[in-house]
C-alpha cells in the first residue's frame, strides 16, 4: 500500500437539479462538466451566461471605489500643471504590468510621468524613504503607488512633511491602520462599497485608468490579463471578465515587447492561454525582479524600439534560466538537508540566493508534504528566507507568536518572508515543533487536493478534454478539474528527463482497450510503485500534440496504491534504491546483518517470535516493512506479514553467508578437510583461513561452515584461534549436526525467495 501524498476530497453533491439539467442540455454540455459547473455554483442561466461568456458590461464603474473622483481630480490637476509624477511598483510580475498601465495611461493624458520598481536586495517591498527623498530632490512633485503602498507609513509620511502627495493603489491586506495618504484606491477599503474585492494589484490600476481615461482602455487588457494570472488571485467574476477578454487581446497585441517575450519563451502567442501566461511569461517577468533590476521589464513593455525589444526579452530569458539552475542546485542542496523526522521542514546554509528560496520552499512542500522554511546565511550572521505552508497550518499566525526571535518577518497563512539571528535557527525549529504538539496540530494527512470528478479511461477522450476548455481560464477559485483514474496497470513505464526524474507511463483499465497516457513530473524515482497490478492516479487531463498528432495526456498530481505492494530489491543495484526512515521495520534474522543509512532508521528488529515481535512494535507506526536476509523457513515471512499487516513489503534478502551458492559441501571437501586437519594437528584457523581455502578449493565461507559442523560434532577443538583435532570416541554423521540441518533448510530457503519471481512471491505472500 502506497498512501496519497495529498488528503483526497471527492465532491459531496454529485447530482443537480433537473432545471439545470435542461439548461446544460441546451449548451451542449456532458454530465460530468455540468457536475463541475455545478459544483463551482454556477447553477442558474444568468450565472452560465456570465461565466461563459464574460464581457466588457461585465466591468464595474471605476467610481464605485471609495475616493476614486479625488484621486482623478488630484492626477488632472498633476497633468495640467505639468507636475513631475513617479509610479512607485513593486518588483514582481503584478508590479511590472500595473506600473506599466499606470505609466502608460497618464502618458495619454500627456503627463511627464518616471516609473521606478524597487530592488528587492537594497530597497524591499513597498515604499522605501529613502527612494521617495532621492525622488522627491530630483523633482518628483507627485508620487502613485502601484501595487504596493497600504503599509507604507513611513515613507507616505515624509513626503506629507515635504509638501508631496501620494495616492496609493493596492491590493494587499490592509493594515489596522491605514497611511495618511492623499488618496487610497483599495477594493476593500473600509469605507467603501466595491462590488468585487479580489482584483490584483494590475486590476486596480487598469480600474484607475479607466476612471482617468473615461473609457475601458482595451490596449491595456492584455497587461491586465498577465498580472493578475502571475498575482494568482481569484478568478471569478470581474477578474475572469478581465482575463477572458485580456487573452484575446494578447493575440493582436501590438506591444513588440511583449511579442517578443513570447517568441523567448518559444510560446505561439496566437495560442496563447492561461497556462501559457502562467508557466512561460509570468516566471520571466518574476525572475528579472527575483535575481535584480526589474526596471527593464517595464521598458520592454513600453518599447517601440524593435531591436531594444529582442534585446530586452532575450535578457528577461537569460535571467530566467539562471533562475531556473539556481532554483534546481538550492532545492537539490536543501533536500539533503532535510530532517525526516522532523513535522516542518527547516533548512538553511550560507550561499543560497535569496531571491528564489520561496520557490524553493514550494517545491520542497510538494515533494514532502510538509510546511517548509528555506533560509540564506549571509556575511552578518543573519538568516533571512522564506516559507511555505499547507493548508492545515497557519504558518504565519504559528511565526507571528515567535517575533521575539526574528529580526524581520511578514506574510499571510501559506506563504512568510522571515530574518533572523543564525543562532536562533535551532530554537526556532523546536518552538515551532512544541507549537504543532501544543495545540495538537496533525501534519500528516497532508495538503488537501479536491477531484472533481472519478473517471474511466474510456472517458478521457480528445472530445471531452477540449470540452473541458470552454470553461477556462482556470485558476483560483475556477481550477483545473482534477481527475481520479483507477488504474489496473501499464502498457508504458519509463523514467525521462535529463536525470531521470520524471515518470512516462500509460494507463489501462477494464472500461477499453486504449490506454491513456500520463506524464508524472518529478515522479521518476517512484517508477516502482506502478509495476503492481491495482492503483488509482489524480491528475489534470491536457492536449498533447506531437507531429500533428492530438492526443489526451494526464499530467499527475498524485497516486495511491491499495492492497500489498512488494518491491524486489534482492539484486545488488536494487539494494542502491534501499533508503529506509523511521517508518520503515527493518526485520533481520541473523544479527550480523546491516544496512545502509541504519541511523537514518529505525533499529533492526532481530526477530525471534511472534510474541517478541508484537511486543517490541506495539508503540510504533510503521508504513512498510523490509525484510534483510533469509530465515530458515520461508513462511516466517507471511506470519510476520500476517502480524504486521503491513502492505508495502521490500525484499532485500541478502544472503551473506552464501549458502545456497556454495551448498553444504560434498563428501569430498570434508574428507579433504578432516585428512588436512589429521595431518597438520595444529591449524592456526584465525590468520590463515584464506589460504587453507585456497589449498583446499573450498570457498572461504562455506570452509567456516565446514569447521563449524566439525567443532559442533567435537570432531576438533579451537581454543585462542587454533584448531586441533579431537579424540572422537564414537562415529558421527554429518547430518546430526544441528548446523547442518539448518544450512540444509537455509539453502531450500533461499532457494524459494532468491529465484522465485517477484509475481510468484507478491501470490505466495497474498496467499
């Protein structure tokens, strides 16, 4: 048995009402995407018409925002007295088109407008002092957030003391206490009354526009459409109105800049969508701001300069797989680091880019499901990073509790940036282990991730993944149905991927004989979890074309495997594979017997009977069970199976002593032995065993055996590493040598579990 790296959540309504079956008849939809329709609420005609078909009447009035008309007033007045404006951003994707917007619409009205993004390493988020005074020396008279500005009460009351306005536009939580700003446009300022609260920080700006333009800007949309998929908030009603339309427009942009963007990323930007926006464009806007400068991905946005534009894009490109090596050679550092029995994962090490350690921190959590801080050492001792959390810890309010140790901190439930004091590290990682015990917090049934619906292979047809796209764009709040499959094994099974590290297979169960193909990403060192006959996959079904060849293709998620599973690692590079942890019963029956990473273990269970085994286990939770070397009698393994009941079994079975290899030994080899030993009378058996071998053209271990049986049956003696021949007062064979008769049942033994093949042993086992 595998368990699900996720807690699986099937939907609890699976019907609706025979209204809204009509209703979907009429569209034309199939059952299971009208299950999904209705599941997401979309559940009268007004609602299905709205999310079909989204429109620009869709927008609210830019006025419904508390202080909108002081603000334009305030932007006006700027533009007609030739007022010196600065649009302060923010440094990642959300930040680069809002401020690319703003720049752009008040330079319609011909206003004398300088963008600046701030550093992320030298200034940080949001207003900066010390930017705002060089700013306001240079001849800034006017200054606008974008993007950023609720939580600046510094920097907004300095430039109050200087005679300098600031309107600040946003979208981020709102603080107790808002800056005494000239004007905050927020859609969920306290005082006001927007219809819609969850627009990003490029959806306030383009509202800003449209109230100073008095018109909806469709020239904009497309920077629209980028920023709030990048800002990955919630996209329904205004948002997917926004997004729909603004992905149309991306495909007639005249921006060159952003043509060229997509021609870097290698990405057909007359196909574009969601996911493209969201894995090809939106990472290289990020990167430039994780890594340095960002500024120059305004300029490419704004650019009519063709060669600049190339040049632009191929460097946000460049930039964007330095972020990339960085990202694979911190995480792959980083998981080395790792502590598996530890319920939060907290690495840190001098060196790391600060920049990228929240993806890190992300992929991290994937890979093991747990709440995850990834931190830098710098120069002056301080550690600063990032984290990310699941869904069943609230990282921040866990962090906010510990401020004490912190030099710095912020962020919200699943995601915080933190500094510290290095020493502190460790403190923090066992206050943060008595907080999950304290307040019984279990991390352990994991993220959860919500199906959508249960499917056959027959099911997941070209026909109805293309079905499933008239209900994107997908993303928070509307996302990528998610699918189970239950699987009945592979026609494909291969790793891929430069390292092997990602999992090519293709399914089948009874409902056809086609099998439907799934790319596993990063799932390649879990190859041999599928080589059983039973599992149910989750995943989000996609078009793969190849040659101009279309085919459904199931991107995996994650997998569960119900029933036993046994994994053959009896050949030496299987063994390599062999990484046991604390859930892992190690189960030996000669004591001599080791394993690799035994610290990282738990303890090897010498075995003895079944009463000692159930009473040396009772406190522990064990997952999988692997069993070392070979007993004497086979079925001691099923009885241990049996009292266990543990469904993932691994077979390593060495078997040191060689004893089905070299046998018992022949008539011969003891005489040769008995003849040497009744010649020499006294054999120094400690030193020189290696070479009694040799002469005798016995393998060493089986001549240990050898003497072993004679030492057994008073045939010799050994005293201090010597052997001598004993007086033997009565013939004995050799076969009333209990050492003997237990290497018979060992050879016989070994014989079954070392040859049989795996399916033998999986039915022998089950049986």
């Amino acid at each position: 048995m595998r368990k699900a790296r996720y807690k699986w959540k099937l939907p609890l309504e699976t019907s609706y009402s025979a209204e809204f079956h009509e209703l979907i008849k009429q569209q034309g939809f199939s059952e299971t995407v009208a299950a999904i329709l209705w599941q997401r609420k979309i559940r009268t005609a007004e609602a299905l018409e709205h999310f079909m078909n989204p429109q620009l009447t869709d927008l609210y009035d830019p006025f419904l925002f508390y202080g909108m008309e002081k603000v334009i007033a305030r932007l006006q007045d700027a533009v007609e007295n030739g007022e010196r404006i600065l649009v302060y951003g923010d440094y990642d994707a959300d930040g680069i088109t809002s401020a690319t917007i703003m720049k752009e619409a008040l330079e319609l009205l011909g206003a004398d407008v300088t963008v600046y993004l701030p550093n992320r390493f030298t200034d940080g988020y949001g207003p900066n002092q010390k930017v705002y005074q060089e700013m306001i020396e240079s001849g800034i008279q006017l200054i606008v957030t974008v993007d950023n500005g609720v939580s600046g009460h510094e920097a907004i009351t300095y430039a109050n003391s200087v005679g300098v306005d600031v309107i600040v536009t946003d979208h981020h939580e709102l603080p107790a206490e808002l800056p005494d700003a000239y004007g905050i446009i927020h859609p969920r300022h306290p005082k006001g009354n927007y219809p819609f609260g969850d627009l990003a920080g490029v959806g306030v700006a383009f509202k800003v526009a449209c109230a100073l333009l008095d018109e909806v800007p469709l020239e904009f949309l497309d920077l629209v459409a980028i920023g709030t998929i990048a800002d990955m908030v919630s996209l329904t009603d205004e948002n997917r109105a926004l997004v729909t339309i603004g992905l149309q427009i991306i495909k007639q942009t005249e921006r060159i800049g952003l043509q060229e963007l997509f021609k870097a990323a290698q990405s057909k930007i007359t196909e574009v969508d969601e996911t493209m926006i969201g894995f090809a464009i939106s990472p290289r806007l990020n990167a430039v701001g994780r890594l340095g400068d960002p500024n120059p991905a305004v300029t490419l946005m704004t650019t009519f300069d063709e060669v600049e534009a190339q040049q632009l894009a191929a460097k946000l490109d460049q930039i964007n797989e330095e972020r990339k090596t960085l990202v694979a050679a911190i995480t792959e550092e980083a998981q080395q680091l790792l502590d598996p029995a530890s319920p939060i994962n907290l690495v840190a090490a001098p060196g790391w880019h600060e920049g990228v350690l929240g993806i890190v921190a992300g992929r991290l959590l994937r890979n093991t499901g747990k709440p995850t801080i990834v931190m830098t050492v710098k120069e002056d001792g301080i550690a600063k990073g990032s984290g990310r959390s699941i869904e069943a810890l609230n990282l921040y309010e866990m962090l906010n509790g510990m401020r004490d140790l912190f030099t710095s901190f912020g962020g919200h439930q699943a995601a915080v940036g933190l500094s510290l004091p290095e020493e502190n590290l460790s403190l923090l990682k066992k206050r943060m282990t008595d907080y999950l015990s304290d307040n019984e917090i279990d991390l352990k049934s994991g993220e959860e991730l919500v199906i959508d619906e249960v499917l056959t292979v027959s099911e997941a047809t070209l026909s109805f993944v293309e079905e499933l796209r008239k209900i994107a764009p997908f993303g928070t709040d509307n996302p990528v149905p998610r699918f189970a499959v239950k699987a009945e094994g592979t026609t494909v099974l291969r790793q891929i991927g430069a390292n092997q590290q990602h999992l090519k297979l293709a399914v089948q169960d009874a409902s056809t004989t086609e099998a439907l193909d799934v790319i596993g990403f990063d799932f390649g060192n879990e190859i041999d979890e599928f080589r059983g006959e039973h599992f149910t996959i989750v995943g989000e079904l996609a078009i793969n074309e190849w040659n101009g060849n279309k085919k459904p293709q199931m991107q995996l998620l994650d997998f569960q495997v119900n029933g036993v599973q046994l994994f053959d690692l009896r050949a030496k590079k299987n063994r390599r594979l062999f990484n046991p942890t604390t859930e892992t019963l190690l189960i030996s029956f000669e004591k001599s017997v080791s394993t690799k990473n035994q610290s990282d273990a738990a303890s090897i269970h010498y075995y003895q009977d079944p009463e000692h085994l159930q009473a040396s286990i009772s406190e522990m939770q064990y997952t999988e069970i692997a069993f070392l070397d070979c007993p004497e009698d086979p079925t001691v393994i099923k009885e241990i199976t049996r009292i266990t009941d543990i469904k993932r079994i691994l077979l390593l079975l060495q078997a040191d002593d060689d004893a089905y290899l070299d046998g018992i030994g022949t008539r011969e080899q003891y005489a040769r032995l008995f003849k040497l030993i009744a010649l020499q009378n006294r054999i120094d058996v400690r030193n020189k065993l290696p070479q009694i071998a040799q002469y005798l053209q016995v393998p060493q271990k089986l001549l240990i055996f050898m003497i072993q049986v004679f030492f057994e049956l008073e045939f010799v003696t050994i005293s201090d590493g010597v052997l001598e021949p004993a007086a033997v007062e009565t013939k004995k064979p050799l076969d009333s040598s209990t050492i003997y008769q237990r290497r018979l049942k060992k050879i016989k033994s070994e014989e079954f579990l070392l040859l049989s093949d795996p399916a033998v042993l999986k039915a022998w086992l089950t049986d």
